[in-house]
C-alpha cells in the first residue's frame, strides 16, 4: 500500500525500528496509516475514520502527514482533524555522487566564525541535542544515547559553548539516515546549516550511508542544493492549521 512512497522514516518502520502502524480491515485494509517520528503516512482510499483522527490529533501541532494523494484531507477535516494544505519539497542524490571536495570546503568554512567549532557529537553534544529548546526533534527518535551512538550520527556547531546549529539523524534505517538540521535562531544567516549539513552527508559518503533529505521550505531546498542534492520536486502535506484557532 506505500510502495508510492520511498521516505526514510517508511523504510525505518517497515525494518520494525520505529513507528506504529493502524488500519481499517486487517484481512481486506481499505486503507492505512504508518505514524512514526511527527510524521503519519496514508495510504489507500481516502475515507472517514473518527479513529483515525482521534490518533492524528493525539501527535499534537507538530504532526506532518504525508497522504498519498490530496483527497483526503476533506474525509479528516469532516471528522474533526484542524489540518491545512502546505507544500513540502523531495530532494534526490546527485546523479553522480557528492563532490567529497566541495564538502569538506563547505565545512571549513567554520574557521571564518569568531568563537565556533565544528563537533562530531558525543554523548556530551547528545544531552545539549535533547535538552534544545528551540528544536525538539534532534534526538527524539532515539530511545537514549546508547542507541543514538549505535545508529545515529549528529554534528554540531557551538560558538562560545552555546549550541548554535545542528545536523543530525532524525531517523534511519539499515542504509540511509534522515537529516534533521535546525539553527538557534540567535545565529541565522552566518551560513552554519551549510557548514554542519556538510560535515554530516560527508561522513554519510564515506561510510556508504544514504542521507535523506525532506525539505520544509525552499531555505532547506536552497541549502540542500548546495550540499549536492538535486531538487525533485514539490509534494502535497497536511499540517496543524493555525487559523482554526480563530
């Protein structure tokens, strides 16, 4: 029912390592969701389920669901479901590998900043990951940082022992891993996503990871087409609609 979709955090479910799964017939489903991270995959014919929506309104603002097509967002609003359209861009590796080269240039560039470095993170930058205040999903998929070092990757910029931007794993599976990058928004626009992200799909590269990247806005497309990704695309989402709070 999901072969439509390729995401990391579809294939991580489907390996058994995170994420729940429901549907409305076991023996003959109609349809079916995967939630897992702040993500709710659908899948089938769209249809109204006031169980279903009670799960998806359980996840909170934060919920993205990603429905196989854009008829369903009728079928949830009608059950109860405050959701609105928004678009969300793919992005795909580069037809001919990454340019290791460009990556570690990239990287370098944390030198030029007054006060900051560039770290691999340990279980010291694991703690600071989990306790941000302005991102919540950097670790949030992993159950502690034995597991985060097991099958995790994260790197961190810190200027004068502040966390200021991070690239790290939101999810992964057997190949791949999905890259969560955020910036303290008290250091925006010095170029530290670019510097970060570049230091993670470089390790990705060298050690024969895929990274995925799933792009919010067009900022992380532009700052993805930097790294190497090529854009693929935009595609239909469904968030938290704030105007239904008015």
């Amino acid at each position: 029912m999901f072969s439509w979709c390729g995401d990391s955090m579809l294939i991580s479910y489907s390996e058994g390592i995170t994420g729940e799964g429901y549907w409305d017939d076991p023996d003959n489903p109609s349809w079916a969701a995967v939630f897992t991270g702040d993500f709710c995959f659908l899948a089938g014919t769209p249809a109204k389920s006031n169980e279903l929506v009670k799960l998806i309104n359980q996840r909170g603002k934060d919920i993205v669901v990603i429905p196989q097509t854009s008829h369903w967002l009728q079928p949830l609003l009608q059950c109860g479901c405050r959701l609105a359209e928004v678009k969300r861009y793919h992005l795909r590796l580069p037809a001919k590998g990454f340019d290791l080269k460009k990556l570690e240039k990239l990287a370098s560039e944390i030198c030029k900043i007054k006060g900051a470095s560039l770290v691999k993170a340990g279980e010291r930058e694991y703690n600071m990951l989990k306790e941000c205040k302005w991102e919540n999903s950097f670790v949030s998929n992993f159950k502690d940082y034995d597991d985060y070092r097991r099958n995790g990757l994260g790197y961190v910029i810190l200027i004068d022992g502040e966390l200021a931007s991070a690239a790290t794993s939101f999810g992964y599976y057997s190949g791949g891993m999905e890259i969560q990058i955020a910036t303290n928004p008290k250091y925006r626009k010095m170029g530290l996503a670019s510097i970060c992200s570049a230091a993670f799909v470089a390790e990705c590269a060298q050690r024969g990871i895929r990274p995925h990247w799933d792009a919010a806005n067009l900022i992380s497309v532009k700052i993805a087409e930097k790294i190497g990704f090529e854009y693929d695309g935009e595609y239909c989402a469904l968030c938290y609609d704030e105007k239904s709070e008015k």
